[in-house]
C-alpha cells in the first residue's frame, strides 16, 4: 500500500495532535488487545485513517462533531466506499462515545477485527507443505 508525500506528512503531524479520544484510544491499542496489532494516523494513498489494523483490514475512525456538519457526512461516505474498494472495513466511533464508554470502543474495535479474516495465514502445524519439486520424507 502507498501513501502519498502530502498524507505522510500530515499522518505525522497528526500523531502530534491531542486530540483527547483519540490518545486515549491509542493508549488501549497499543497494548494489542485480542492480539491484534493497530497503526496510528496511518498513512493510505491520498488520505490517513486514525487508526487502522492492516492484518485484518480494519479501519477506525473517530468521528468528532465536525463530521456531522456540512459536507461531512458526504466525504466520509466518500471515504468509505473507496477504503471498501481497498479491502477495508471501516468502523466509525463517535468521539462522545470513547470519551463516555472507553471499554466499549475497545471492545467493539476487537469485535469487528475477530470479525475479519486474516490476510496472512500461520503455518499448518509442522511447518509449511514441501515446495514444488521436494519431496517429503517420513522418517
């Protein structure tokens, strides 16, 4: 997946920012619950998901109020149909809502990564299948 120079740098600075859900969501995140690993503003052609768990092609966004004026509702619509297009499942949370029920959002960002199927497999148990050519042995 590429990123464009402009969303690298505003990714970056948005990691910077204090925006209060989204800290404290990161703060939950970081410790990998369910054992999945999230990105932080991270960067995907032109645009930078809040949080994103590219194992499952999870992304999660924090909607403030700013996304229900306007054309907001429009762009994230937009937003959604092309991460769709990407292989992504997009999973809004109202910033009200993680500043109110914290585990909730948690648990609810969990649920919709269980939810997906990984892009990467494991290992069948002991080990991977011969390759082409090989032959196995049975000792």
């Amino acid at each position: 997946m590429s990123a464009s120079a402009t969303a690298f740098s505003i990714a970056k600075r948005e990691r910077r920012s204090n925006n209060l859900p989204e800290v404290l969501i990161w703060r939950e995140l970081r410790k990998r619950p369910g054992g999945h690993k999230f990105r932080r503003q991270h960067p995907l052609d032109g645009i930078v998901l809040d949080f994103a768990c590219l194992a499952r092609r999870v992304a999660i966004e924090i909607d403030g109020t700013a996304h229900e004026r306007g054309d907001g509702p429009q762009r994230d619509e937009r937003r959604d149909a092309f991460l769709q297009t990407r292989g992504f499942t997009v999973l809004r949370l109202p910033a009200s809502y993680v500043l109110d029920e914290l585990p909730g959002a948690i648990a609810a960002i969990v649920a919709a990564c269980d939810e997906r199927s990984p892009l990467h497999h494991p290992a069948a148990p002991g080990g991977p299948p011969p390759r082409s050519g090989e032959v196995l042995r049975k000792t």
